[in-house]
C-alpha cells in the first residue's frame, strides 16, 4: 500500500509532536490557566477567573525595571557575541586554507563547552575578583592603585559572563553560513574592483545574514530565559524577569508567578519572530 506525500508528511512530524504536544504543548497550557486562577496566598489555587495577576505585573513598576535590565543584558550580549563570532568564524572561513585545520580549530571553539556553565561561570570570580589575576596584574604593572571593584559583582561581570557561554552558539550558525559561500565570488569581486570593505559590506555580510539572526534567536532565547548568571555575577546587585517569578514560586505566589511567564513567553516570542523577518529559516535549514 503506497502512501501519499501528505500522509509520509505527518508521519514524518509525529515523532516531534509526541514530543512538543506533553512536554512543550500541555505545560504551556497549564501555566496558562493557573495565570487566570485566584490564591489563598499560601499555595492554594483556586479554579476562580481573575484578570488580577496580570493586572498585577502591567501595573507594578518593577516589572518595567526588570524587563529593562534584561532587555539591557540581551541587547549587549547580542552585540558581543555577534562581533566576536562573526569575526572568529570568519576567520576560520577565509583565513585558514586547510579545511581540516578549520574543522579542527572550530572544534578547539568547543572545548570550553565540554563543562558545565556552572563551573565555567564561576571560573570568572578568581580573574576578576579584588585579589583576582587581573587586578593583581595590574596593580603589579602599577597601571592602578586600587583594585577595580566593578570587575566582579556587577552589570560588566554578568555581560562578560553571558558572552563567554554564548559565543558559541554564534559562531556555529555563522560559521556554517559562511562556509557556504563560494570563495570565487570574493575573488571575482576583488578582481572587479572592489576593496576588502566593499566585499565585506555587499557580500559577506548580506550572504551570512541567515546565520547571524540564527545566532541571534539562540543568544537572545537563552539570556531572556536566564536568571542563574545575573543573581551570581551581579552579587545580587541586579534582578532579572525570571529571577523575579522564581522568588513568586519561592513564596508559593504560582498565579502571579504564572502570568510573569505567560507574559515573558510572549515577549521571547515577538523578539524571534522579528529576528526571522531577516532570514528564511526554511532555506537555512535545508541547505
């Protein structure tokens, strides 16, 4: 019995919807309806419709000052990441003749990755600490006086965080877009004319784009998504949306709770959904 091409199709995706539908789909919907549901307060949940949740966190000005130090930590790590990992990818695309020696540098990109971002998080704290390696390097060159007290506990130590674990999670996409392009289109470029900023402003950049929004969804899901690197980095100094509504399940405030992750599933999602109006996913996937 030969099957047709829209049945071979559902085949094909019922694996990942006996994935997405109980593990993705249904908790979704779950948090979605608590969200609208009354508490005693003390965990009790009440099957009660109730708009207060969300009235709550629209109207609580703290919201606003944590979506904006996260907005904050997403636009600035974005910004890193996209620069080093264009640049390194680009380097291993165009400025190493052997593939094999590529590959094996790319690989060398991973290395890091083999441990988990705990540890390679609080890696940081020796470097950048009062007494750390830095500073002691630089008061022993007497570049300063004073140990430099933003390095750790602060905005920079959690950007400088973010950026190491997520770079590579630019350079993988940018890498595979720039490996595709075909080098003697650089080099009939260069042959009519064109500088090494022409190429790279008409050609390089406009041919890698699909990898770096691809880049840019990973960066931006991940950082919007994290509270862990901001309450260590920071030293507590600074809170983020998730670490917000983790303390509201920690007070047992589910509802509330609730409607902050309904509330930043929509914003995550609006953000990717403008990154993707720049590349065609479908393209990037297939090639």
């Amino acid at each position: 019995m030969k099957l047709s091409r829209n049945a071979v199709g559902w085949l094909n995706v019922v694996p990942l919807l006996a994935i997405l539908i109980p593990f993705f789909v249904v908790p979704i919907c779950v948090i979605l309806a608590v969200s609208f549901m009354e508490t005693d307060g003390f965990g009790g949940i009440f099957p009660v419709f109730t708009l207060e949740n969300y009235t709550g966190v629209f109207t609580s000005s703290l919201t606003f000052n944590l979506y904006y130090e996260t907005f904050k930590f997403t636009f600035l790590t974005l910004i890193f990441t996209a620069v080093i990992g264009f640049w390194i990818a680009y380097f291993l695309v165009f400025h190493v003749r052997s593939k094999i020696l590529a590959m094996g540098l790319f690989l060398v990109c991973t290395v890091p990755f083999w441990t988990s971002n705990i540890i390679r998080m609080i890696s940081w704290i020796p470097l950048l600490g009062k007494e750390g390696l830095i500073n002691m390097g630089l008061q022993g060159t007497g570049a300063i006086d004073q140990p430099l007290e933003f390095l750790l506990f602060s905005p920079f130590a959690v950007v400088v965080a973010y950026v190491h674990q997520l770079t590579i999670f630019m350079i993988v996409p940018v890498f595979n877009s720039l490996s595709r392009i075909d080098k003697r289109v650089v080099e009939a470029a260069l042959d009519a004319g064109a500088s090494r900023l022409d190429v790279m402003r008409f050609v390089i950049l406009p041919m890698s784009k699909s990898g770096i929004a691809l880049g840019a969804i990973f960066v931006v899901s991940i950082v919007m998504g994290d509270f862990f690197v901001v309450k260590v980095m920071s030293g507590g100094g600074t809170a983020s949306v998730v670490g917000a509504f983790y303390e509201d399940v920690g007070v047992l405030q589910y509802p509330s709770a609730a409607a902050s992750a309904i509330l930043l599933t929509i914003v995550v999602m609006l953000m990717v959904a403008a990154i993707l109006r720049v590349v065609d996913i479908r393209k990037e996937i297939s090639l």
